[in-house]
C-alpha cells in the first residue's frame, strides 16, 4: 500500500482528499503545519508528498526544499492556489515534480498521482547490490554470490523493504507497519527477524531509537 504525506491546513478539503485518496487504497498521513510534515519524514518512508504552501511554520516551498538538501528524493507535488509565474517557479526550483493550481479537477489529481507514483516505482533498478549479495525486485529473490537465500515470508518482505531503500533509515514504526498486515508483531519479533538477515551477513545497521539502515560497508 503506498503512503502519501498531505500537508494541508484547509479542513474542509484535508477531509476531501483523504477520502478521496483512501477510496483508492493509499494510506494517507495529514498535518497542517510544515514543521509537523518535517517531523513525520522522520518517522515514516512516504511514497509521495502532497503539499500546501501557505501552511503555518514552515512553507511548503520551505519544507520540500529542507527535504531535498537532505538528499530526501520522495515524489512531491504542490496543490496551491499561488497561481503566478513565479510561485510555479520556485515550486520546481525547490525540487517539486508536479504543481497543480486550486480549485482542480479531483479525477487529474489521481491521474497525476497514479503517474508519479509509478514512475518512481518504475525508476527502480530490477537488481540491487549490496556487497556480496543481490537483491531481484522483480522476482523478490536474494542471491548472494549468484547463490539464491531462501527466506521466510516475514524476513522476504523486510529484505524487499530494505534493499529498495538502500542507504536510507527506514523507521522501525514502518517496519512494524509493513511487517503486522492484520496480525501483531512486537519490536522484539522485528529485532528477531533482523537478527537473521544479519546472520546471513546483510549489513545492515541499527540506527538507535529510530530503526534500521541497509547500506554498503
């Protein structure tokens, strides 16, 4: 299920979109304010950023440009009303890669969405590398010296999260997120199944009272 980060301070139409959005099976995570976005990057891994800019605290054109001089490459579009030149400018400048203007057209907002979202995921290499090992996101198989690693479902699943977010911190609420699907699982579980992929020589690192980092030695 991809997740969208709105920002939005306009009650009426937070409502709306989150509606909108959750009839299409996305899992949507609202705040009004840029410094409450900033703080949920941090928490979460979003699949795409939807973003107001006249928010309070922090911008939208303030809070991706944060983002993006972090090296955070998320998929972010703009919904605003700022409809000038200039504002539409600084929207790419700072690193959006869609503007759309208010009001819109709720059904080329999906289609935007549904777009942007497939092209990141398509921007995916097929084969991720990792030291000795190889990751086929195709086939959701890991090989390490061409020799394939059997796994188990849980411990499949959080290869396949880790290694398509390669040098970054995925955080273990994330994790934990992705790994229940209807069905508990505790952080001591989730520190059981990391174990495992360390065991097997994945280097991957906890970064403490946040989550877990698969990254090249």
């Amino acid at each position: 299920m991809s997740k969208i980060l709105l920002l939005e301070d306009d009650p009426i139409l937070s409502e709306t979109l989150i509606e909108l959005l959750a009839s299409e099976g996305f899992e949507v995570f609202h705040v009004s304010d840029g410094e409450a976005a900033l703080d949920a990057t941090f928490l979460h891994h979003f699949n795409l950023l939807l973003l107001d800019v006249n928010v309070p605290f922090l911008n939208g054109f303030e809070f991706l440009k944060s983002l993006r001089q972090s090296g955070d490459k998320t998929p972010a579009i703009f919904i605003t009303s700022l409809s000038d030149v200039a504002s539409l400018a600084n929207g790419f400048d700072v690193g959006a890669d869609d503007y759309i203007k208010k009001p819109f057209d709720f059904d080329e907002l999906l289609i935007r969405i549904h777009a942007l979202i497939k092209k990141s995921f398509n921007s995916y290499i097929d084969e991720i590398c990792v030291d000795t090992f190889k990751f086929s996101i195709d086939k959701n198989e890991l090989y390490q010296n061409g020799t394939f690693i059997a796994l188990s479902p849980y411990e499949l699943q959080l290869t396949n999260i880790l290694f398509k977010n390669l040098d970054k911190t995925v955080p273990k609420e994330e994790l934990l997120n992705e790994l229940s699907q209807g069905s508990e699982m505790s952080e001591g579980a989730l520190r059981v199944h990391i174990n495992k992929l360390r065991k097997i020589g994945l280097p991957i690192t906890t970064i403490k009272g946040i989550g877990y980092r698969l990254a090249h030695t």
